[in-house]
C-alpha cells in the first residue's frame, strides 16, 4: 500500500517533470530562457546550482502581474472610496482634489499631479483599522469593474505570469511582490490571485499605528507616507524584508530598474525579465510615453545587462486567465 | 526499497512524538501549558486546530532568546566598532559621547541617557554597506566575550527556548524574531544562532539608500532611525512584515507588552510567554528596576491575561546549551 502510493506520486512527479510548465507561452526564445535559467540553478551537479533557500524571486505588481491603464487600479479604489466617505460625511471633502475625487472628475484629479494623487491615497487609506481597510478593498474587488474590459481588476492578471510563479514555487523558489503599490492593498488580494501570502508582499505604505480601541488592541491605518517601494526604494524594501537578493527578478517599468539591476548584479546565476506591453490587441501597447509604467532604461540597457525583454504579443498564446 | 525506506521514516516519527520534546524544561506547569497548547493547535480534530498557515510564532530577543545583561550585547558592539572607527580615524570621534566610546568610558556612555545611546548605534552602524556591516558584526561574535561569564554572546542564548523554537516548528509553526534590537545587527546571527532565517527577523533599523558605488549596486546602512521597533512598535512591525496576528508570543520585557497584548487578543487560541529572569546563580535576577528589560505590567496583568510567565530558576532545568 504505502510502496503503491509511493510510486503512484513517483509517476505523477514524472509526468510534471514532462509536462509544459508554461503553457501560455509560445515556443519562442523568452520561454526557453526561463527554462533553461530554472533547469540550471535547480540541477544539483550543475555549477549553476542554487540551494532553495537562495532561490527567491521578486515580481512587480502593476503592469507585470495585473495590468494598470488607464491608471493604477489602486488610484481608481481610492476615488471610489473617496466617494463614498463624502457621501457618509460631506465635510470629509476637504480640498478641491478631494472633491474632484468625490465626483469622478478625472480631468481634475489627473491634473493634480503626484501631489493630489498621493493626497487621494493619503485621505482613502487612513484613520482605518488595518482589517477594515482590507475587507473593504476586497468588497470594492467584488463588485468594481474595468472601465473599457469590464473586467473585474483582479481578473485582469497575466496568465503566463501565474504560469511562470507557480513554475518557480514547483521548483522550490519562494516568491514576493515588490511593488510600488500599497502593502495592504495588495495584500488583499494577491493569496487568491496569485497565492502569494501577506507576508511575501513588500509595498509602499502609509504610517501606521497600534491603539487599544474601546477596549480592542488594534493596527490603525494613519496618514503620511511610511515607505515608497520604487525605484531606488525596492533594493532597499527587499533586503529589509527579505534580507537576500534575489536570483529571479520581474518587473516592467523604470520603477523597476535599480532592483533589476541590484540583483542581477549579484555572483551566480540571475534572471532579469522586463514585460514589454506590446499587446494593443489583447491588452495594451505603451512604454517609452505615459503617466503609468514608463519603460525607457530597461529597454534601452535591459539588453546589455542580459535581460530578458518579454515581447507580449509574440511570447504570450493568452493574456488572461 | 522504497516501502523499506518508508517504514523507516514512519518509525522515526513515532519516536519523535513520543521524545520530550522540551527536555530543559523541567516537569512544571509551564511546560505543560506549552505542550497542551500546541497539542491544541495541531489536533486536526479539535476545535482549536489551526492550520499550519496561521501557526505564527513571534520572540523577541534581547531577554527572551539571549542574554541582556550589563547592557543589550548590541550596546558593546557599537562601542567597539567606535574604538576601532576612531583608531583608524581620530576625526571619527566628533563628540564627548563618541570620545567616551572610544576609551570604553561606560560611566559616561551609560550617563550619556537615551541621547547619548542613539549617537552611538547611528555612528556605528551607518556609513557602511549592509554586506560588510553583517562581516563586521559576525567578526565581533567571533573574538568578543561576555565581561562576566567570559562566554562569547551568540552562545549566552537560552538552550530551554531555542527547544521551543524548535518544538514549535517541528510542529509546523513559522518562528520569527521580533526585536527592539537592530535588524541587521540580529541577522547577523539569527540564522546560525537560532535558525531563523534573514526573512524572519523584524527589528528596528537605520536608514538604508541604494547607490551604485564604483559600478557596483550596494544597499547601504545611512544614519537616522528609519523604525523603532519596540512597544506600540511591535504590532505595527509584525503587520507590515507579516501582515497576520502571531498565535504565539514571548517576551521578557515591558518592551514586549504591546504585542503580546494585541496578540493574545485575537480569536482563537493564543499563547503569551514572559521569560522572568530569577535565575542569579544561572544567569541573572532582575523585574521592576533597572535600566534594560524592565518588567511591571507584564508581571502585574500578564497573569489575568492568561500569559505564562515563566520562573528561569523553577522551569528551566539548564539555561546554556
């Protein structure tokens, strides 16, 4: 019986070994590089190998697991959010943005600049218990849907990317999110998106506190920016939370180019992937120009610093999941 | 071959469940109330099962993993690496308090207050990349000894909680350290020490840049507390880095009192554990006073809270490994 069930599971391993670990990518270079990346440092008489506690891999959210125009879906919540809290309270709408905010007026709010849009996020994430703020973005998942897919947003994920993290996890890599979006946002959904737990999120967040509310020990969501997870921010993000550099690193914009470049600097074999949105058909098409997902360096010098440039409409067979 | 090899492993399991699995624990009630609780939490059929997911369990260190006194080990390592700094560079020593550091002045360094403490760890552990901060830290931990017990300080940890630590994670718990101390400092160590990986430890911090020195990508310690992670502070580490309320939580300290408050709060079963330091002949004997580990409210409300507090001179049979 037990021998039975032994080679049974033997069997299975087998087949898995010989299965497409990434069906939704074509035959093309991209794919074969990656395979042949995981095959190396996973093979224990290779000099490429890495021991599993070494191999971590690191992936932006916005424009590498989920999409982001026409803007950060996180930007949308926290408009949508804002309009709710004015409706409870309309005092709460306190500057012209705010207001804007309230009343969809996009125009507006875009006009703004980072100011008022970090002023959105500031006045839509805080002076909210930490649970509170995460069942809320996870009803605003339930029901909010994409203004030209009418998808919900957390549909709008990359199916060769979960293809491609769970293709590491099978191969004993643990992976993060190293986002310059929000901690908690991102939090609330990506174990059933992408099942990556809470504590392999690292993210911008706001300030925080622990206050015993009528009698309850809680975490308070404050305003004013704690930590922003970009650019120059996500080496440093990642060794505070993980403590190594990662060998396999994902990303898609400029924001995403010093933890490239960090990490594929380190001794021993390093994948670099940049997602090229280059998909009007499918998803969208958009790099050098933009306000969201600004690719100029990583095209420019991702391919000396041999990384991958993953060409969307020819390496993916399908989009979504 | 396989049923053989299989039997063997079955075997080897009865054992381990029928070894004590605390056995510098003496036959008292607290390590009975520690084996009931993870019993509880590991009985797939009881009601106060928990799955290995939720198993979080959080110490702090300073007290509760290691030894504290005269002063927090991490205290002596800044004074020496400003004697050594200041030898290389008399400019270094900018300061009385900094000067003192240097001539291991502890009476001036100790009347220097909280102030004169900060300007001493900011000195010594800023300006320095993160890889040969850790170099130098496990440089120290090989030639420094304790001024008392003349043992080196990564051996003064308590034998009795690296056998919880392990307990609990044969039973499937994750461990993490969650650390007033600094969390490169604790890293340094952690690993070897307690087998806790980098990942794992939540401690207060420095600043940290990203530049790219003489081509190379470097993460680097700056000056400037970046997070103190004590009191209302160790809820809101845990947060951010773990993002799920432990199930388990020691400590030894007022220090500790937050997060063992918020912890035990939360639905389900819930195990708080405070290390009281009677031990003189052992180790040492301290509570109420002094100046590192000061320990009131969790010896006044702890017990009404249903924490453990654990009596070193009563339960512990060895303190050492």
């Amino acid at each position: 019986m037990f021998a039975r069930t032994l080679t049974f599971a033997v069997a299975l391993t087998a087949t898995a070994a010989f299965a497409d670990p990434l069906p939704s990518w074509n035959d093309t270079d991209a794919k074969a590089r990656i395979i042949a990346f995981v095959d190396g440092v996973t093979d224990a008489d290779a000099d490429t190998y890495v021991t599993p506690a070494d191999r971590i891999a690191v992936f932006d959210n916005d424009g590498t697991l989920w999409a982001e125009l026409p803007v950060y879906f996180q930007l949308i919540y926290g408009i949508d959010r804002i309009a709710r809290l004015g409706k409870e309270n309309p005092d709460f709408l306190t500057s012209d943005v705010l207001k804007a905010a309230a009343a969809g007026d996009m125009e507006t709010i875009m006009a703004s600049g980072e100011k008022g849009l970090l002023e959105i996020i500031d006045a839509s994430h805080s002076g909210v218990p930490v649970d509170e703020f995460l069942a809320d973005v996870r009803d605003w998942l339930g029901r909010a849907r994409h203004p030209s897919t009418d998808m919900p947003y957390d549909e709008m994920i990359y199916q060769p990317m979960l293809e491609l993290l769970s293709y590491l996890r099978d191969e004993d890599f643990t992976t993060y999110i190293v986002s310059g979006g929000g901690l908690h946002f991102i939090r609330a959904f990506a174990e059933e998106a992408y099942n990556i737990p809470p504590n392999q999120v690292i993210g911008s967040a706001l300030n925080s506190s622990y206050k015993v509310i009528d009698g309850v020990p809680t975490v308070v969501k404050d305003p004013g920016i704690a930590f922003i997870d970009d650019k120059e921010g996500k080496p440093v993000g990642i060794d505070a939370k993980i403590g190594k550099r990662p060998i396999f690193v994902g990303g898609n914009s400029d924001g995403d180019f010093q933890m490239l470049e960090w990490a594929t600097a380190g001794e021993g074999p390093r994948f670099g992937l940049i997602v090229h949105h280059t998909d009007a058909d499918r998803e969208f098409a958009y790099d050098r120009d933009g306000h969201v997902g600004t690719l100029n360096r990583g095209l420019d010098e991702g391919p000396d610093l041999g990384w991958l440039i993953v060409d969307m409409a020819n390496d993916w067979s399908s989009v979504w999941p």
